[in-house]
C-alpha cells in the first residue's frame, strides 16, 4: 500500500473529538482538530510541522503514535495500517514509535530517579533485566551528554535542559525507528535550545533516527528539517523543502508565519515587511467554509470562501492548498 | 546637566541577595544601568541570570525573607525609589511604573471579571467612580486591540485566548499611563504570530504616550527591531551594554556573541550545525566572586579570567564590555 523508501504515510487521517452537553452528556458537536489530511515522512527524513497553538499540530502526531482511536482515515508504518492493530500487536509496533514531549517539568515523574524513568520502558517490553539493564541505563545517559551517576537523582534537581535530555533518553531507551518531537525546545532559553536541538540532530544522525518535528517556531523546524508541514485549523496549507520554504512560500498563511519571525539582526529585521495577522485562530468546532483561512487572509476571493482548496504537487515536491496560488 | 534630567530610571550597583539554605545567594550583584524618558530597552539574559530579580527589585517586589535589597540607589523620576515609604511605594508601583508578567495565565485573577480587574487600579489610583472606571476599561481594551470589546468586557479571563489575555496586561499596565513599563518575558509564552502583534502593541503604544519601555528577554532575536539599547546580564551583572545596532554587528562580549548565534536564522542558508554555548549558567550561591562568572563556559578563556573579575568598560561610543578579551573578540569569532 505505501511507496518505497516511506516510512509513514498518513492517508485522510481525521481526528475529531466529541463536544458533550446537557444532563445526557449527549454529543452536539464535533471538535475537528485534524480534518483529513495525508502526508509521507522518508527513512531518516524529518519533517517539520508547524502552525499556531490549536491548529492541530500535537494531535496529528498523537495520532501517528495510536495514542488516540482515531476517526478515520489511515496510518502506515514501514506498510503496516496502525489502525488495524489491536492488543499484543499493537504494543509490540508501539516500541518502533516514541514520543519527546513539550513541558520537562510536566513530563517526569517527580517520584521515581532519573535512571528509573529513563529505564522504564526497557522493563515494561521485557527488553533486558538485572546488570544489562544498568548499563544500558548508564548509556543511555551517556549518549545524551549526562553523567551515569546522576541516574540516582530525581527530576527537580536538574535543569529544564537536563530534564529534557531526560525524556530524550527515556524515548531512546527502546532503539525506536521513529519519534515524534512535539515542541521540544520550546519551553528552554535560547542558548539551551540550541544544545538540545545539536543534541537531536547528532542522534538522528548516529542512529539513523526518523523526526516529526513540531514547533511553532519556524526558524527552529527550517534548521533542523528536511521538508516542513504548514498546518492550519487542521488543515496542512502547504508542505515543501526547508530551503525553499523561506525563498519560495506560495500560500498566503505560510508567508505570514514566516514574516512574524524576527530576525536577530536589527539592520535586517526592521527592513522586513511584517504580515500582521489580525485576531485568534477560529474555533475547530465551527471552522470557516471553503478555505479554513479566508477569513484572515489578505488575498481572499469569493472562490476562498465556497470551495476547499485541494493539496496540490506544483512540482518538486511542494505541495500547496490555495486557490489564489495558481 | 540636561543629561541626567532626561533619565527616567537610573539603576546604580543594586545588590539584591536571597539568603537561602546553601547560603548566600547573590541574584542581582552590582546592576547599573539606565533608561531615558521614552526610551526601549531590552534586557537579556538566561534564565535565572537576575534579569526578574532586577525588575522586581524596582518595583520593590522582592519578598522578605529570604530576598533583600542589600545595595545601590534606584532613582526613578528624580527619587531613591529605595528610601521612600512604602505607602509611597504603593502609590508608584502600578501607576508610574507597571509591569507586565510572563504568565497572563496566572497573572490575572480568575474569579473577577476583566473589567473588574482593570477598573481596580483606575479607581485606586486615577480616583475615577465606577462608572467612569468601567467606561475607561473598555478604552483600554479596544485600545491593545481586543475584538468586540463592548461585550468582552464582562467576561471572565478564562474565557480569553492566551494572546488575548496578555492583551489585557498590557492594557491593565497602560491604565495609569505610566512613566515607565517593565515587560517580564511578555512573549515567551505565546505563538509567534501572536509575539509579533503584541510587540507590535507595545511598540506603538511607547510611540503615541512617550512611555519608557523595559522589555525583559532570553531571546536576542525577539528584540532586535524594537529596543534602542541591549543590556546583557550574566550572573547577576551587566557584561555588556550598548545600543542595538551595535550590540548585534559588532559585540565585544562573547556570551552576546554566543547568544546571538545560538537563534536559528531564517534568512541565511542552513548550516549543519548551531552554535552552543556549552554548560549551564552558573549556581549564584556557589559562584566565585574573584573570576570573570562567564570564563567556565568561555571558549575564549585565558587564566587571567579565572584569577580577576572584569569590571564594565568603555569600549566604544556608548558601549561597554566586561571582558578582558574585548578588543580581540571579533578576531576570535573569526578564527573560530
């Protein structure tokens, strides 16, 4: 079912939540947070995802993972339809796939060590026991720049880096194929971020690791991807390589995400024409009709506002869903 | 002497220490700086660096025990903000110098309305009725650009996007028209999108009332376009000072260096690699006070920095370093 060479492929994935009221907890609505979408990501590809807070962006990744029962559509792991797995089958595809999440203080469990959280994973697939499972915790410590003797300590007495190196190891430990980065540095000081985004890109490379990267940040997913995703209102508005991503961007809504990025250097940034986008994203639960970003794009037609614009190839592999791009 | 009337705020050797169980611990130790009437500054630094801790000490926030303000003079509008009453305090802080926090979430008071908690301080301070207080507060709120503000006035903060709410901030801050706004991380928390349009606010707002901006960051590349001076901060003191331009052309400082580089840049072509600044800031109860505070992460680092602690000097027109490597730092850069 999937082309060669991909090692996910998402085909018309919909998530969509269900909105309770009344006495009867009955359902009234639907919150659509991913409304049909498909993308690829290559063997040792990362692809950036990015988009506002809300625009569905975390559950695209939750889905991949099967963390959600999604509501339709397909997920294809090296061939496999995840969503046609069950039980033992599915956890024993689950350690391919890892997830590093946003918040390191949210994440780590203040009660257990740092060699407990990273190792937990190794005892709950049955992987290695007694004096192997110690050195593979020390390693693993060891592969993300932190000492094997502060495995004894607990979460609060490191860093916001230190902890995410934490969770970095904690989804190493089971050698996956796969991870999703769901805003990996985006809770971090700049100087920390960049270690930690050097740190993810040497791993990618030494063990021959695939990303989802999602970020907000622009300038942080075009450096650290090969291709990025533009995601709006669950919707993916366009998908190209990083390089052409800041040369060539077609739809409207990607060009304003890029001019709102600032530049640290006041001789180039003030020379920039900004894009202000006006307002909040809208409610998935009642989204705009045809294109979901009509109401704040400057280039709207009454075309924008009837009709859905369709994800087309445009050459090179860059993907774009605007009517006004052709 | 129309130099010195022209200072808003004037920041001089300011020691604020925290004595805490691993002893003292020096947060802000010997800050000077300076903002003029109108003027934007920014102010960066990592994390726990002292960059909050200076804000609150002006704002005379800093809680007693375990923190106080140990030294130097803080002269606001022409007084020693550090001699007068504390009823004196109150009638200042919020109405000559505001603040907006980091956290809108946490910041504003879940259980008033908005309208409420932005005619609190219009009543306190400006002794305007209620009327006119809830009238004024719709001002504010169509005025940092809330949508719809007539009937978004009575509803509560939970109700507002994370955006939205640091709006309301910012229009609680501006409410009194204050001398002088201090900005805690007013972005960190929120998209970029939403970071531009609410820098964007500030901005204009500082253009149409002359008020002084304070614009605390971790990000150099946040500020670039809209402070006119950069004060960095390392451990609690100032390693260089200097107006925007300069600071990021031609630092002479290499944490500015480090921290400049350490933002991905859109507009150049990618690289392999980012540059780090390894370590982690230093522990301010353990730091020893006889060594340049940034020479264990310092690529750059010869013994004399490991042996003295450079003071702040003069390295250019309105520019100032601690450094002893200044002069060489852009050779160094260069060399790699």
């Amino acid at each position: 079912m999937t082309q060669d060479g991909n090692l996910i492929e998402i085909k018309n994935l919909r998530m969509f939540f269900p909105v309770l009221a009344g006495v009867m907890r009955r359902k009234v609505a639907d919150v659509r947070a991913v409304d049909d979408i498909s993308f690829y990501i290559k063997k040792g590809e990362t692809l950036g995802l990015v988009g506002e807070s809300g625009c569905g962006k975390t559950t695209t990744g939750r889905c991949i993972l099967q963390l959600y029962r999604i509501s339709g559509g397909e997920v294809y792991f090296e061939g496999t339809d995840l969503t046609k797995l069950k039980g033992e089958s599915l956890r024993r595809m689950r350690r391919n796939m890892q997830l590093i999440f946003q918040d390191p203080y949210a994440s780590l469990d203040p009660r257990m060590t740092c060699g407990d959280i990273i190792g937990e994973p190794l005892l709950v697939h049955n992987l290695v026991k007694g004096k192997e499972y110690r050195e593979q915790v020390a390693e693993l410590l060891h592969m993300v720049e932190l000492e094997p003797r502060m495995g004894v300590r607990y979460p609060h007495e490191f860093s916001g880096g230190q902890r995410q190196r934490i969770g970095i190891a904690r989804a190493l430990a089971v050698r996956p194929k796969f991870i999703v980065c769901d805003e990996p540095v985006s809770a971090l000081d700049v100087s920390i971020q960049a270690q930690i985004i050097t740190l993810l890109m040497r791993l990618r490379e030494e063990l021959n690791l695939t990303y989802l990267f999602i970020a907000h940040d622009l300038s942080v997913v075009r450096h650290i991807s090969d291709r990025v995703a533009v995601m709006y209102l669950g919707k993916i508005m366009e998908v190209t390589h990083s390089d052409e991503l800041y040369g060539n961007p077609l739809h409207p809504y990607t060009q304003a995400l890029l001019s709102a990025v600032p530049i640290p250097d006041p001789s180039v940034d003030r020379k920039r024409k900004r894009i202000l986008l006006t307002g909040d994203v809208p409610s998935p639960v009642n989204p705009p009709s045809g294109c979901h970003f009509h109401p704040r794009c400057s280039l709207a037609a009454d075309a924008c506002k009837e009709k859905e614009p369709e994800l087309k190839d445009i050459g090179n592999e860059h993907w774009v869903a605007c009517h006004r791009t052709f | 002497m129309s130099a010195i009337a022209d200072k808003i705020l004037e920041v001089k050797d300011l020691r604020t220490f925290f004595y805490v169980q691993e002893g003292e611990l020096r947060a802000v130790d010997g800050l000077s700086y300076s903002v003029d009437k109108g003027e934007c500054v920014g102010l960066v630094g990592e994390s726990a660096c002292g960059k909050s801790v200076s804000a609150l000490s002006v704002m005379r926030l800093i809680p007693y025990p375990p923190g106080i303000i140990v030294g130097g003079e803080i002269t606001f509008d022409g007084r020693d903000l550090l001699k007068v009453s504390e009823e004196e305090i109150r009638h200042i802080r919020g109405n000559r110098i505001a603040m907006v926090f980091q956290e809108p979430t946490t910041s504003l008071n879940p259980v008033l309305t908005v309208s409420r908690q932005l005619s609190e301080s219009l009543e306190l301070h400006r002794g305007l009725d209620k009327r006119a207080s809830a009238e004024e507060a719709m001002k504010l709120l169509r005025l940092v650009g809330i949508p719809d503000a007539e009937r978004r006035v009575s509803d509560y903060p939970h109700q507002f996007s994370g955006g939205m709410q640091q709006r309301i901030m910012i229009a609680m801050a501006l409410s009194c028209n204050p001398a002088l706004l201090i900005a805690d991380e007013p972005t960190t928390s929120v998209d970029v999108t939403v970071q531009a349009q609410l820098l964007e606010i500030i901005n204009n707002l500082r253009t149409q009332f002359g008020t002084a901006v304070i614009i605390i960051t971790h990000n150099l590349g946040v500020v670039a376009r809209y402070v006119d001076r950069v004060n960095v901060m390392y451990a609690g003191r100032l390693v260089e000072s200097g107006p925007t331009d300069i600071i990021y052309g031609e630092p002479r400082h290499p944490y500015t260096v480090g921290l400049i580089a350490s933002v991905p840049r859109l507009d150049l072509p990618r690289k392999r690699g980012l540059h780090v600044i390894p370590g982690l800031p230093p522990n301010l109860a353990r730091l020893p006070r006889t060594i340049c505070a940034f020479s264990p992460r310092c690529k750059y680092a010869i013994d004399k920095c490991k042996q003295e602690r450079p003071a702040l000097e003069q390295v250019g027109k309105d520019h100032y370093a601690a450094c002893f490597r200044s002069s060489e730092v852009r050779e160094l850069v260069e060399a790699g």
